[in-house]
C-alpha cells in the first residue's frame, strides 16, 4: 500500500480535475505498471508471511489435536483437544517455570539495557582516550564464542554462590555487545547540538543523557528491550547449565518432553505455546515503538 | 533438535576437557579409595546429605517416578536426604552426562552419585575416577546386592565392570528391538504371527510392504551418527565383528565383518526396502503407521504404544540376524556411579544405589517409565511386574534377547566421542550416500586410530 501512495502523481495546484486522457489503442493505462508492481510486491510479501506464520500455526495446531492424533498432517487439527495442555499442566511446575523464566527475562533485559545506555553514551557522547580501544574490546568480546567463556562463567558463579539460583543466570549476561553497538549508533545519529545546548544550560552530564537523550531514544530503547527480553526468555544452554534442577525455566521444561526414549510433540507444542504467549503479548504492547525504531533505523 | 541437543553437549564436552587437560586432570582418588577397605555403616541418627545426578530428571514425564523413589528411600533412611538434580545441558538422552560430572567436578561440587551411561565408561573410569563400588562397600556386599529374590540378570553384572574391577551398578537400560506394524504385515499379505528372523527376510518383507501398501519396509536407527553406536555395535557383533579388539588398543570397525554388516543396509537402502530418512523422521514415520519395520530401543515401547493405540497394531520381535549367525544384541543405557570424596556420604551413596537397583526400585522403573527390569525374576512375581508384563507383552523379546547381550563396548582415551562420531559418520555416508564402503570405513579407521591413546 506505501508504495502505490509514493508513486503517485502529486495532483496540480489549480489545474482543473479532468482525470487522465483516454489512452491510444496498444498503449498501457499510465500507473497500470506500477499497480502490477505493488500487486506483486504484496503477493510476494503474503507468501513470505505465511511461511513465517505457519509454523506458528502448526505449532498451536498439533498442541489442540488428540494424543493419538499428534503425528497426523491435516492442516484443519480435528477433532479439537486440549489433553497435551492438561499433560503439560499435570507434568511440569508451569506457574513456577513461567515465574522463573519472566524473572530472569525481565532482571536480563533490564540490565542490559540499562548496562549498554550508559556504555553507548560514553562511547557516542564522551571524548577520552582509549576510547576507540575500549571500543574495539568491547566489540571484540562479542566474537568470543559461548563455548569458551561458559566454563570460566560456571567456576566463576561457583565462587560467588550463585549456582542454582536465578541470579547465576542474569549476572554473567548482564552486559550485551549487541545491545551497546547498536544504542551507540543510535546516539551517534543523535544531534550533537541538543547535547551541547544541555550541557550550556548546566544540566550534568547525568541529567542530560536521563532528560534529553533517553525521551529521544524511546523506540530505540523499546526495541531493543524487546529484543533483549525475547533473547533472554529464549535462553536455553546456559540456564540448562547453571540451574540444575526440575523446577528451572520453561525453555528447560519444554526440552524435558524430548528424549531417546521418544519425543512427546503434542506436549512439546503445547508448551512451546504456553511460551510463546507472553512474548506476542509484549509485542502487541510495543508493537508501534518497534516499528517506528525498525523504520528509524532504515530510513538513515 | 537432536542434533543440537548433541553439539551441546559436545561443546560442553570439549571445553571442559580442555579445562581439566590445562589444570593437570581431576586429581587421583581411586587409590586412596581402594587402599582404605569398605566404608563402614552409617551410625544410627548420624545425618547425611547427598546429591543424585540422574538424566531421568531431565525428562518431564518421568521425574515424578524418580523423585518418588527418592522419597520412599529418605522414608526408609531417615537420616539421608537425597537432592536429585537433572544433569548439566538438560539432556534426557544421556549424551551430556560425563561432561556434566566433569564440569561440576571441577568446581568442587561433584555429584554424589550420578548415572553415567555406558559408552562413556572408559572415560568415566580413567577420568572422572568414580569410587569403585567395590571399594566403597566391599566384593561380598556387591554381589550380594546383584543377587536377592530376583537376582539382577547374570549378563548386566558386568556392565560397569573395567579392568576387573566392579565400578558402578547397572541401572537402566534396554536393547534393539524390532517393532513392526501388523497392520501392513497384513495388508502385503505377510503373517505377524512369523515376524522375520533374519535381515534377509526383513528385506524381502519391506518390498512386499512397499508394493502392496506404498509404506516404507524397513528402517534400523542405529546407523547414524546421531544415533550413536551402542545398536550399531549389536549389527556389527551380530555378524561376526567388532568395533575395538579385545586388548581394547586397536580399532577393528573397518574389518570384513563388520564392513559385511553396513553394506547390507547399504543394499537394503539401494534397493528401496529401506527408506533414506533421518532418526525423527523415521520415528514419526513409525509413529504415523507408515513404516513396516523400526530397529530400535526397546526404551521407545511406550512412546509407540500410545502412538499406535486406537491407529494400528504395535508388535515387537527379537533383532534379526545375518543368516544363520545368532544375533547379538547389545545393552544402551546406564550404570549408577558414587563421587563423594567423604566417607559417609559414600555409604549413604552406596545405600541409595542399593535401593534405585531393588527390587522395590525397578518395579516402579519398569511400569511406570517402560525400562527393561534388570531384576527379570520380577515379571513372574505377582507382587512385582507379572500383572504388568502380561498386559505388555511387547516386553518378552526385550527380556529373552538379556540371555545373549554382550556389552556397549566405549571406545577409550580423551578423544572417545570424535572416534565414535567418525566412525558413525562413516558409517552413515556408507548406508545412506551410496560410498564405498570399504574405503569409507577403512578412511575413518585410519583417522581414529591417531585419535587413539598411546599405548
């Protein structure tokens, strides 16, 4: 639809609305081009968004087929049933895994943001040396794999006390490159004059970056809680290696339904549906500040 | 996910190797272990806390049954609490479990008992140093816990058994089953009263399976390498061969027997009695009804019993042979080790062993999660599993073929998973990308072998 309003003919001022003129035999309507452009785009964008749907759909769909029908591929789940929900209630400490995970969600995201906003702003709006240095380390610690860090991490939350508990889960991911790299750009972009005018009016460096950077960095910061929230609510491996017990994180759950001895995917899908919920919920919530900072961040 | 679920556990595997490699290893107990006799018992009232590691507890439909046990052993140990706790990586197949040990091992806090399956053994026994349980509680007590009114079958005593030394007791386990659907026996005209006995006729039945019902004949999942090599050691051995001589120093998997063995289900694989899918999918395929014969664990029963109920008719049959040769079934699963350095909760350790291997213990085990009873006896019992055992008969190929198993031998040394998985993958390119498989097998050999320990 956007494109068909950017494409076309801005009307005349004054000229007298007499629509287009008749067109000569063989000669294409003006704008027919462009209409079979935007049908097009928009058939190809539906066919992309069913592929990113359907598993979605399929998801929901085997957790409401019958046990004994969970390995059937109708797409239409009949007749309806809601035994692999019940499965789920009855097995797993649902309540207290959805807890647990939204704890560690929420402690995870925050942190990180609040972590990466003050590192960007003193690698976007601060002069001091080493700071491309400290820059590129920081960077540079993004490229080192899990697989290298999480033993140093578990010995190291050993030594704290901290393992089994939810806080050995937050503390070691409190600091995202991803989240920095991404908030510097953001207040790179920012106009640097606003931030020299605060600073002329006498407001601290501190008051400047909470009353005039962070109102203005609101869809940034929005979005990329959300992404921070649904990477942490996703978490698997680490929490798997630091909680070890039955009662840990619904990621951990779900898992507990696929072993050697057979995967259970009605009770698979039925919970990954549980887990799902609370992330579209939190999208519906910011879905307008995520696609002003997704539109922000392509138009610059 | 499977294949996720195995990188995980690689990489944890692997970092911690290299961790325990830099720090000059776990340090040696087991002599001290050994030298200092049996541990005695408890005193009355003296309070004992221990931790048990089990891969059960990470599987969500059975933790139920395991944290039941555990409190009907605190009732009858007043003065031993027991945590149970799932094993690092949340694996419920068992791939993690030494990795998992060997991580906490490191930070001090090893488990105080934890079930570690049998293909890790060698690497368990030299690396993560379990204390012997003949050490903690003497040659007499063990045997005499192997024995009772339903003795523990003679074939799995030895299991957890490594330079003649009795480390751990065996605990869950099952063996290659072959589950077939009576259903498409029926409709290609084939009786399953007479299920087949040897591979050939598993080849000639898929093809009549095939033709007359468009389903797929025939899948053994043990040729992959995310199957791991516990049931492809039984085809092997089934026709003669071995993965590891006896001296456990060389490698053997690329020797005729064995090369004999993967090329029929190359064949089988050519010529359409066997389909080219992945485990998941021919487990689903299974699951659906649309696969005539299934290789497989005989741990998969109940999950196949609640696909199959009120869709088609389940039924289970010893694993074939190759010809006249009898099969040789192996064991998968798992054995229970004690890690506690104090000496109390070594006792207390070696007490809980003693009841998850009971009678008791695996009457629950049994019909409640599906495992094989070690204790056989129990299933003629009709206060143990007879009631049980009749109302599965699917059972009864599980239990005949514990007569013949011969061990899941572990491959040894620090690299024991890269062996394994090169020649899984060997193996795999062999069955299902049509390569040669002399060469495939005799190039994989040639690359383990410089994986393997100096003697």
């Amino acid at each position: 639809m956007p494109l068909a309003v950017l494409a076309a003919p801005e009307p005349v001022a004054d000229e007298p609305t007499q629509g287009p003129p008749p067109a000569e035999p063989g000669q294409k309507p003006v704008g027919e081009n462009t209409r079979r452009r935007s049908v097009a785009g928009h058939v190809v964008l539906a066919v992309l968004a069913l592929f990113a749907i359907f598993p979605i759909y399929w998801m929901y769909a085997t957790s409401v087929r019958a046990p004994e029908d969970v390995l059937d591929t109708s797409p239409l789940p009949w007749p309806l049933s809601f035994a692999s929900y019940e499965y789920v209630w009855q097995v797993l400490p649902i309540g207290k895994l959805l807890v647990n995970t939204f704890v560690v969600a929420v402690c995870t995201s925050i942190a990180q943001l609040l972590v990466a906003l003050l590192a960007a702003y003193a690698f976007a709006a601060w002069q001091f040396r080493g700071r491309g240095l400290l820059y590129l380390a920081v960077v540079g610690a993004w490229l080192v794999p899990f697989q290298v860090t999480m033993i140093p991490n578990y010995a190291f939350l050993n030594e704290l006390g901290l393992l089994n508990a939810l806080a050995g889960v937050v503390v070691p991911t409190v600091c995202s490159t991803m989240a920095v790299m991404l908030l510097r750009q953001h207040i790179q972009a920012f106009p640097r004059e606003l931030l020299d005018a605060a600073r002329m009016d006498g407001r601290t460096s501190w008051g400047t970056l909470w009353t005039v950077l962070v109102p203005n960095l609101r869809p940034a910061l929005a979005s990329l809680s959300i992404l921070l929230f649904i990477s942490a609510w996703n978490d698997y491996f680490w929490p798997a290696l630091v909680l070890q017990r039955t009662d840990s994180v619904l990621q951990i759950g779900i898992r507990g339904f696929l072993s050697a001895e057979g995967d259970n995917w009605g009770a698979v899908m039925a919970a990954s549906g549980i887990a799902c919920l609370p992330i579209f919920v939190l999208y519906l919530v910011l879905q307008r500040q995520v696609m002003d900072a997704f539109v922000r961040s392509g138009l610059r | 996910m499977k294949t996720l679920r195995r990188y995980g556990a690689g990489a944890l595997l692997a970092a911690a190797t290299l961790l325990t490699t830099a720090c000059g290893g776990l340090g040696s107990t087991t002599a001290e272990s050994a030298s200092s006799g049996p541990v005695p018992e408890l005193e009355p009232g003296q309070q004992v806390e221990i931790t048990f590691e089990s891969y059960n507890l990470a599987n969500a439909t059975w933790t139920k049954t395991i944290n039941g046990l555990l409190e009907r052993f605190e009732e009858l140990h007043p003065n031993i609490t027991v945590h149970g706790q799932p094993p690092q990586g949340g694996g419920t197949a068992g791939s993690n479990t030494a990795a998992s040990v060997q991580s906490q091992l490191m930070v001090g806090k090893a488990p105080d008992v934890a079930q570690l399956t049998f293909g890790e053994l060698d690497y368990a026994v030299h690396k993560l140093k379990p204390k012997a349980v003949e050490d903690v509680a003497g040659k007499e007590e063990v045997q005499a816990a192997f024995g009772g009114e339903h003795p523990i079958a003679e074939r799995a005593r030895d299991l957890a058994a490594m330079d003649g030394k009795v480390y751990g007791m065996p605990y869950v386990f099952s063996t290659p089953v072959l589950f077939y659907n009576a259903d498409l026996f029926r409709k290609a005209g084939l009786d399953p009263e007479r299920p087949p006995t040897t591979w050939a006729q598993v080849e000639e039945y898929a093809h009549a399976i095939t033709k007359a019902t468009g389903a797929d004949g025939a899948y053994a999942d043990c040729l992959t390498k995310v199957a791991v090599d516990w049931c492809m050691q039984a085809l092997v051995r089934s026709n003669g061969g071995t993965v590891i001589s006896g001296d456990r120093k060389t490698l053997t998997f690329a020797e005729p027997p064995a090369v004999d063995a993967i090329a029929t289900f190359q064949r089988m694989v050519s010529s359409g009695a066997m389909p080219d899918l992945a485990q998941s999918q021919a487990m689903d395929a299974m699951g659906r009804g649309q696969l005539g014969m299934f290789l497989e664990t005989s741990a998969l029963q109940g999950t196949l019993q609640a696909q199959a109920e009120g869709n088609w008719d389940l039924r289970a049959a010893p694993m074939p042979s190759f010809g006249e040769r009898e099969p040789v079934p192996t064991n998968s699963g798992s054995a229970l080790f004690i890690f506690s350095e104090d000496k109390a909760k070594q006792r207390a350790a070696w007490e809980l062993i003693k009841f998850m291997t009971s009678s008791e213990a695996y009457t629950a085990i049994s019909s409640e999660i599906g495992y094989l009873p070690l204790r056989t006896g129990l299933v003629d019992d009709p206060d143990g599993l007879k009631a049980w055992a009749e109302q599965n008969p699917l059972i009864r190929p599980n239990l005949e073929q514990l007569e013949r198993l011969e061990p899941w031998v572990s491959f040894p040394g620090d690299n024991y998973v890269q062996i394994r998985d090169l020649m899984m993958q060997a193996v795999e390119n062999v069955v299902f990308q049509g390569k040669d498989a002399t060469s495939t097998l005799t190039e994989a050999r040639n690359r383990a072998s410089e994986l393997m320990p100096a003697s």
